[in-house]
C-alpha cells in the first residue's frame, strides 16, 4: 500500500488513528505516526477526553471512537480512506510476522475500509482483498470476512454469477457469524435482482430482514427493507414499495444515516415519479444529488441526474433532459447505472425526432447490458429498438427484437415458483406483447397475432395444472376441439392505462412521450369455430370498461339497456356465424374480466343466457381449453360423489347456507358437514375423495392480496386461496363455490384472475361454479338446487346450468312457494323463507342480478 500525504492537524490524525484502532500500544502508534515530536503527542493523546492508557496501550471509549470516525468520514472521505489503509498496513505487517496481538483490530479496520471502497473504489477494493487474502493463520472468522468483500467486489465489477456463486460458498459454512451470514444474504440477493431472478431475491431478502431483526440491528434492516421496496417497484407493486422504503427511511433517520436516507429518499422519488407526482419526485432526486456532491461521490451524482432527466422527460422538457443525461454518463463509472442512461437518453433523442441518435443511444445501453449479464433490463432494451424498427417501417426487424425480448422475459419465469410474482414479471413486460399482437394483426399475420395474443395470458395456470407444457396452442388446433355448432370467443385488451404506471396518464397531449409510451387502446376479438379463425377489432377502448371501485366488480353500470345492448352489438354480434349458437366457450381479458357477459342484451333485449339461446362457459386460455378437451376427464375418478359443507356465518346472514349443503348431499347422494365438522388437514386430505366439492358459506375477496382471499368455513376458520394453492391437490370435476364474492379476482398486468376461481384450477379442479358479484340467498339456493337436479338427469355442466339460469329468469312466484313448501316438509323447517323483497314480483328473479352472476370456468 502506497502512503498518501494528509492534511490534517497532527495531533488530530494521531486522535483519529487511535480512534481507527480502538486500542493500540504507543510503539504501534509511534510507528504509524510520520511526525517528529512522537513523546510529545503521546502524552497529549492520553490527555485527550475518552483516551485512557490501560496496561501498556491506549484504549478509546468507543461512542467517542465513533463519534471521530464519523466526523472524519463526513469532512474529509478521502483522509478517512487513506487513513484506514495506513493502519490496515501496519497491521497486515504485524500479521505476517506472526504477531496476532491486533489481529480482531484488523478485522474491524479492514471492514470498515472496505465498506468505503465500495462506494469509492470498488476497484481499489479487489486490491486490496486479494493482498489481504495472502495473509497466512488469520481466524476464521477474519477469512470469512474476506471472502465477503471479495464476492462484493466482484458484484460491483459486474460478474454477478461469480460473486453469487462466492456468496454460496460462504453461507454453506455452518460457523458463520449472523451478522455476516445477514450481509451476505442481501448482498447475494442484489446479485439475483440484477441477473432477472426476483423470486430468489426476494426470498434472500426476506431471509436477511429475519436475521437483522432478530439481532436488533436498525441500519442493516433499513438497508434490506430499501433493497425489497426497489423489487416491489420493479414489478410495479407502489403500494408495497412506498411502505418498504418509508420504514426504511425511518431506519435511516433514526440511525442518523445522511447517506442511506438520501437513498431511500431517492427510491421514493421514483415511486412517486411513477405515479405522476413529478415535483415531488424532483424534490426527492435534488435532495440525493445534493447530499452525494457534498460527499463526493460522483457516480452517485450521476445516478440521481438520471432520475431528474426522466422526470424532465415526463414533463416535456427535453432540453433539460438531454443534458441532465448527458452530464450523468459524463459522471458515472458503474456501467449498472450508465445501462439505464444510455435507454433515458435514447428516449430523449427519440422524443426529439432524432431516431438514428435514439438507436446508436439504445444498441450502447444494449453492448453494456449484455457485457455485464443485466439481464433485468434487457427487454425494455430491445421493446425501445423494435420501436425505433417500426418505426422506420421495418416492421420484420421490429419483430424480430420484441421476440427477443418475450424469450428473456418467459426464461426469468422459468425458474419461479411463487405464482404471484411470475404473473407480476410477466405484467410488467405486457406493452411487449401488445405490440407484437397488434403488429401482426396490421400485417394481416392472424396465426402469428393468436399466438401471441395466448402467450400474452399468464400462463401459471398452464404451468402448474397441464401435465404437457408444451407451446401455447394455435388457432387451427382449437379449432379441432370444437363442436360443429361451437365458438369460442377469445379477446384481447391493449393500452389498459388501469394497468400502467399512472405516470403514463399524466402525460400531457403534446408530449411525445405520449405515443411513444403508450400503446393504443383497442379491444380485439379473436373469434374460432370449426371452419373459420376471423379477428375483429370492437371499436371499443378498453380503458372506457375498466372500474374505478377498489374491488372492479361493480356491475351496475352494465345493467341500463341501451349499455347492455351497444356491449352485446360490439363484442359479441361480430363473432355470431348463425342465428343462434349452441355453445359459447368465452376467454375475457382485461377489464372484460368484469363485464356480465351472461347478462348483454341483442337488439330485441333477449339476454345473452336465455331458455333458446347459447350455453356459456368461460376458460382462462385457448391452451387450457384445448388440454382439458383432450385428456377428458378420465383421470377424475373419485370414489365418492360429493362432499358439502356449510357455514352461514355468524351473522347468519346466510340462512339458507346449511340447508344448500344438505340438500346438495342429499341429491347427489354425498356427504354433508357442518361448520367446523372438517378443519384444516382433515378436510384437505377428506376433499380428495369426492368427485363434486360444495361450499356453501361466506366469502372474502381481498384485493390488495388477493391470494388471502377466502372462505369462511367455520366460526374460528378460513380456508384461503393461497393455501389451496400450496397445498391442496383434488380430482374434482367441478367445484361450486355459493359464497359471495368467489368469483371476484384481481387482474394482473399478466391478465391472471387471482383469488379463490384460480386456486382451485391450480389444486386439479376439472370445473369451478362461482359467482361474479354477491347474489341473495335464496335465488342462489335455488338456482343451484335446480342446477344439481339438471345434472343428475345427465345433462352436462354447461348445459344443466344454462338450464337453471333460463329457469330462474322465468320462475313465477307460486312456484318459488311451492319449492319452498316442499322443502319445509322435507327438511321439517318452520321459519318464513321467502324474504317480502321477493313476495310482490311474479317473475321474482326475471333481473339478471339474480342469476347472470353464475359463471362455470373450464
């Protein structure tokens, strides 16, 4: 190590290297001291507040140690540095001459070094870990720690899979330290965010956040809550994002962090960006640039010029914006960071009309990316030339560098587990997709826009449940799998802005940005029967059918004629070969998800489900379609005929919930339990007997995770999506869910309905019955006695429940009596039934409020 001129005070730097030490003898300090004089200063060091000499060696209080170390790094970084390597020196010397005595002193000194380097030098720390590595009989621990900050290193040379690689090395040690075992967790799972393999970063994160918690330690908790709020804002998760990076700018605070707070304060900044607070978001990213030219860092000046260049961008100033970014790549050293400012800057150029600029900015970021594997950026990389491609109306180019993109983004999938963030990652890239549908569609490629359009859907369902995960299928083999008189209906939404950062939203008229950004709206229809594959556009902006409720299940603004009768002419009537349609197989996308498609009106105001009309099922793909038509339902072959179980809450709002469970028992010729009869493992493992499953109680939509949606199965037990997931396994051929709110799911960007429908297709369910909005209590017992009779007389699903469907529209009250009648004198029940809402109507449950809600989904 070369020494290095410092200019401060000399009795101040022999204080500080005291306070480096912790506690040193007077020959070792004498040694590290270059002036004259040295007795002199070291009876005024022990002088000093704090500084005692205790059995031949100066001791120093450590909150005085620490208070002249953190005053020294603030006001002078680079005397703090050398300074640290100095010392660090003379004790590697000691170390290599077999004196020990300071060994646990060089650990501390060589960690808080390199913790500096990191920011300053990352270079200049592989140095020195690889000189420190030849040192000979250190302890292990002093190794382990090492090892650490070589493996950082090489994460910030940009070798990720070898620093990964080094991270697991170190956590297979069982004797390694928690505190090390915690850094080496988050640093590991940075490495994985930046390869594109989210799931293990989060899972590293969420391991680190346990362990710092559990020791009490605030700033290294901080630091794991500021690394989970980027991941959530990666995926587009705001919410999430600001509360994890609010509680870690409170760490911060409370720590007295400047530094790390300014992060935090920086990533809050690109939320609030992304959600069009662009003053706010400038204010965050002015504090940060300010705070890291105070220390210096340049690369981290860089970094927050960035973030103002894309707010200026938002805003229409690409003036200010083409030189933010060019003084930001004139700054930054890390190429991570110089990736994303190549993409900004090529954004600049395009916006300016300048596309050649544009490319050459986008193919350097692209160089960068692919030299240092950040594989996280690269489909945005490769959307932004297939635009400029397009553009210049090279439209086979264009196509070619959106494919690649959709390859990066399906293999980051690959590997996951966790449903949710596959459908997150997937979302995220959808504007990929979108254009490569629409494109094709311009280019009159139908076969090409189909494909697209299916590999568009989330494809977890297809994943977890199809034995054959094969490519999405075609349009020409859907076709095989249906009926002569069959039409499947599948459709596809682009420029959801429900679904995009709100920013784009904020965008104004005149910014180019606009068209650039954002995809057109358009609602298309791809419409398949066994001799034609035709694609419609609607005419419809999907954005118009989107909800603005916070549970977008609100279905009320559907049920006015005139609405009901445009919907039913602009998605429905252009696919309609014929007079009349036996069956209608439906794949709604998007906010079509919502749409009471039972319920639309033709010109004549006959409802969609009616006694002459189609029957309707829905499926969540063409592939799923196709997979269950062509294994049948021969693996499904329960003993038993069908469990029901009952719970009508303790509000016992649902009267007529234990009455559905035993009668649904008793005509299938099942087995009826009450609330709290079967718990947990016992009814998981009991359900995998019976061919039909029947809830018959209350349940809960939760969208802000829907995965915790669930079923209240008994007073003190609820049965949620997400442990139907993890660990049920049934053989099922339908599954009747008469809860309210079952049907209800939560959209991704990936288009997969979350909630309880898609858990029970995950566990093996060959069918799911559930409602789209919460239904009364009697219609919906009615309506599901009448369904079961149907099946029992050997009619199909679909088919007995288009029959019950048409049957409760036209029930007269008198025979609702007599059901009821004949059900008091079965079941022996004595209290009033009928509810007097429905006593003064003769077709009581005519509205489509009473039965449109029934879905099946296959």
């Amino acid at each position: 190590m070369t020494e290095q001129a410092i200019s401060i005070d000399y009795q101040d730097q022999l204080l500080y290297l005291v306070a480096i030490c912790g506690e040193v003898s007077p020959v070792i300090l004498v040694e590290m001291s270059p002036f004259d004089e040295k007795q002199a200063l070291l009876e005024w060091v022990q002088g000093q507040e704090g500084v005692a000499l205790v059995n031949g060696r100066f001791h120093i209080q450590p909150d005085i140690a620490h208070h002249l170390l953190t005053q020294l790094e603030n006001n002078d970084a680079t005397a703090y540095r050398h300074m640290h390597e100095h010392v660090l020196s003379v004790f590697a010397n000691s170390l290599r001459q077999g004196d020990f005595t300071y060994e646990s002193a060089f650990a501390v000194v060589f960690e808080r070094l390199a913790n500096r380097l990191l920011k300053d030098d990352p270079e200049r720390l592989m140095a020195v870990v690889m000189e420190m590595q030849q040192l000979e009989g250190t302890a292990v621990s002093t190794h382990y720690t090492i090892q650490y900050f070589e493996a950082v290193a090489l994460r910030k040379a940009e070798q990720y899979e070898t620093a990964v690689a080094k991270f697991d090395a170190l956590l297979a040690a069982p004797d390694l330290q928690d505190h090390l075992r915690g850094r080496v967790l988050n640093s590991r799972a940075i490495c994985y965010r930046l390869l594109g393999r989210l799931e293990d970063a989060l899972n590293g994160y969420t391991d680190s956040l346990a362990l710092w918690q559990k020791l009490g330690d605030q700033l290294n908790s901080g630091k794991v809550l500021l690394n989970l709020g980027i991941v959530a804002y990666q995926l587009q998760d705001y919410e999430t994002a600001e509360v994890r990076l609010t509680a870690a700018a409170a760490l911060f605070s409370q720590h007295g962090s400047a530094q790390w707070l300014a992060a935090a304060q920086n990533e809050l900044g690109l939320v609030l960006r992304d959600q069009g607070k662009w003053d706010e978001a400038l204010a965050a990213f002015a504090h940060l640039v300010d705070q890291r030219r105070l220390e210096g860092a340049q690369d981290a000046v860089g970094r927050g010029l960035n973030n103002m260049g894309e707010v200026f961008l938002l805003q229409g100033q690409l003036e200010n914006a083409l030189t933010a970014f060019q003084e930001a790549l004139g700054l930054m050293t890390t190429r991570v960071y110089r990736v994303d400012t190549f993409v900004h800057l090529g954004l600049a150029y395009q916006a300016m009309g300048n596309r050649t600029a544009a490319q050459n900015a986008y193919e350097r970021a692209l160089t960068i990316a692919l030299e240092i594997g950040r594989r996280d950026v690269l489909p945005n990389i490769y959307l932004r030339l297939g635009e400029i491609l397009e553009r210049n109306r090279e439209f086979d180019a264009a196509l070619v560098q959106w494919e690649t993109a959709v390859a990066i983004i399906e293999t980051s999938r690959d590997p996951m587990q966790d449903e949710a963030l596959k459908i997150s990652l997937l979302g995220r890239w959808q504007q990929i997709f979108e254009r490569l549908v629409l494109l094709c569609v311009q280019l009159g490629r139908d076969a090409a826009a189909f494909s697209w359009a299916e590999r568009a859907r989330a494809r977890a369902y297809a994943e977890a449940v199809l034995t054959d995960q094969s490519e999405v299928v075609s349009a020409t083999a859907v076709q095989a799998y249906l009926d002569a008189d069959s039409q499947l209906l599948c459709y596809f939404t682009t420029g959801v802005l429900a679904q995009d950062a709100p920013m784009l939203s904020n965008l104004s008229t005149d910014n180019p940005l606009r068209t650039m950004l954002r995809v057109p709206g358009h609602t298309l229809l791809f419409a398949i029967n066994q001799t034609q594959i035709k694609i419609f556009d609607c005419g419809i902006d999907p954005n118009l059918l989107a909800s603005s409720s916070p549970r977008s299940n609100v279905v009320e603004q559907f049920w006015h004629p005139a609405t009901s009768k445009q919907l039913y002419e602009l998605l429905i009537l252009p696919a309609l070969t014929r007079s009349t349609q036996a069956d209608l197989i439906i794949i709604p996308h998007g906010p079509l998800h919502h749409i009471p498609f039972n319920a639309l009106l033709d010109a004549n105001g006959v409802p969609l489900v009616n006694p002459t009309g189609s029957t309707v099922t829905y499926t969540p793909s063409a592939t799923m379609f196709v997979s269950r038509k062509s294994t049948g339902v021969e693996k499904l072959a329960p003993t038993k005929t069908c469990l029901a179980l009952s719970y009508e809450g303790d509000d016992h709002f649902l009267q007529f919930a234990p009455l559905e469970a035993r009668a649904a028992a008793k005509l299938l010729g099942g087995d009826c339990f009450e609330a709290g009869v079967l718990r947990g493992d016992n009814l998981r493992e009991t359900a995998v007997g019976y061919r039909r499953l029947h809830f018959a109680c209350h349940g809960w939509f939760n969208q802000a995770d829907p995965l915790e949606s669930y079923l209240v199965i008994a007073p003190d037990e609820q049965l949620t999506a997400r442990e139907i997931i993890k660990s049920w396994q049934i053989q099922a051929e339908l599954v009747v869910l008469s809860a309210c709110q079952t049907g209800v799911s939560h959209i991704l960007r990936g288009d997969e309905a979350m909630g309880l429908t898609r858990a029970f297709l995950y566990a093996g369910a060959g069918a799911v019955l559930v409602t789209q909005w919460p239904v009364a209590d009697l219609p919906a017992f009615l309506l599901i006695m009448r369904f079961y009779e149907l099946l029992e007389s050997g009619l199909e699903l679909s088919a007995a429940l288009h029959q019950a469907q048409s049957w409760l529209q036209t029930v007269p009250l008198y025979a609702v009596i007599e059901t009821i009648n004949k059900l008091k004198r079965d079941y022996r029940l004595e209290e009033d039934m009928i509810p007097r809402i429905f006593v003064q109507e003769t077709f009581p449950f005519a509205h489509p409020q009473y039965w449109a809600a029934f879905v099946l989904i296959i």
